[in-house]
C-alpha cells in the first residue's frame, strides 16, 4: 500500500500567490480529509468529502481557501490569495467508512 | 463542540523512565482514539477505546478509558528513544468528524 500521498511536501511562496496542495488517498477509500497543523491552535478539520462531494466545510477559514475532488483518486487544497498566517503544515487523510483514517505526511507551507 | 484538554503539555524523560498522558473533557466520549505524530510525518492511530473502564496494550503502553467515558490516560512503561513524539487524542465531533486535543510531546533522552 503506497498511503495517503502528497504533494508537494515543502511550498514556499510569496504573500498574495496561489498555492495548490494535492492529495491521492488510499484506494478505496471514501471519506477524504485535509488539516492544518500549527502550533497555536494545533490540528484543525478544514473540509471533508465522502465519494468525492463536500460534506463539511465549516473549518475553511475564510473564502480565499477552496478544497475539490473531482474524482476519487485526487483532491485539491487552493488558497488564493496566500497570506503569512495561512503558514502551516497541511495534511490529507482518508478513511473507509468510519474506521480509521490514514494521514499522508503533510505538506509544510510557508508564506513570506 | 467538545474540547479536549492534554495534559502535560510537554514531557522530557530519560530512557527507562514510565509515563503518563491524560486527555479530558466535560462532556462524554462515544469513543476516543490516541495517534502518535513523528517529526515530519503524519499521525497514526494507535488505540480506539469504546467502553467506559476499557483497558487496552500495545506492547508498553496503556490505554484506560475512565469508567464515565470523560477522560482517557496514556501510560508507557520503561520508554524508549522511539517513543518520542507528539501524542494526541482525538473524539468524533460528528459523523465522520475527529476533534483533536492539543498534543502532549514527549521527548525521550538516551
């Protein structure tokens, strides 16, 4: 099993451009996840998907960021405008049903 | 929304040493799962505990879950180098939903 894979691992940009996080879950699988890590508020749910639509997106902090999934084997984090306080490592996990969920090993965004 | 409270926040031991994590919360867990995040990686799910008073092992370490279904405790006997990292626990917020504790993380020193 290859995991929860995503790209790219490191992003460094500057304020006021477009980021793109990519995410292919585990085969299979039908609930995707994506996260952001910090060390203020720790890891947060941003949005969430079950056989590829949208189901929560209530912890999307605001509209510069959107999230798809136009099939089951990718899904995409946009954030445009990027800003410096969006700085974080952002995960994608993916479960079956509810069981457990697997996380990919994130990807460290940093905005100058 | 439930709140998870980790305590400590932050654990430094020497090899050898035991330990343990506390996750809390006012309200009641329908189950409560415990990961373990390595430097530069992603969490992974240890323990998923369902039963108030549920005691599970995983070679050294612990899990309880209180009888109320209120707090959670994770003890690790003798730790060792590899287990240093950051532990969270997490409760289902929804559906499919996880909540996350803040984390304690423990470094283990030679």
């Amino acid at each position: 099993d290859a995991g929860v894979i995503q790209s790219p691992r490191h992003e460094v940009t500057e304020m006021g451009q477009e980021v793109t996080l990519r995410c292919k879950p585990i085969s299979g699988h039908d609930y995707l996840f994506w996260y952001r890590q910090t060390m203020m508020r720790g890891l947060e749910l941003l949005i969430y998907f079950n056989n590829n639509v949208p189901i929560d997106d209530s912890g999307m902090p605001e509209d510069r960021f959107s999230a798809k999934m136009p099939n089951a084997s990718f899904s995409t984090l946009k954030i445009q405008p990027s800003e410096p306080r969006d700085s974080a490592v952002y995960f994608c996990a993916s479960s079956f049903a509810r069981e457990a969920q697997y996380f990919g090993a994130g990807t460290r965004l940093s905005v100058l | 929304t439930q709140l998870l409270e980790q305590s400590p926040q932050f654990l430094s031991i020497q090899e050898g040493e035991n330990l343990t994590v506390y996750c809390n919360s006012s309200s009641v867990f329908s189950s409560l799962q415990w990961y373990r995040q390595e430097p530069g990686e992603g969490p992974v799910l240890l323990v998923t505990v369902v039963t108030g008073g549920e005691v599970k092992k995983l070679k050294r370490l612990t899990f309880q879950f209180g009888d109320a279904r209120k707090d959670s405790s994770l003890h690790i006997t003798a730790a060792q180098t590899g287990d240093t990292g950051l532990y969270l626990c997490a409760s289902r917020g929804g559906y499919n939903k996880l909540i996350f504790g803040a984390g304690t993380r423990l470094a283990v020193h030679p």
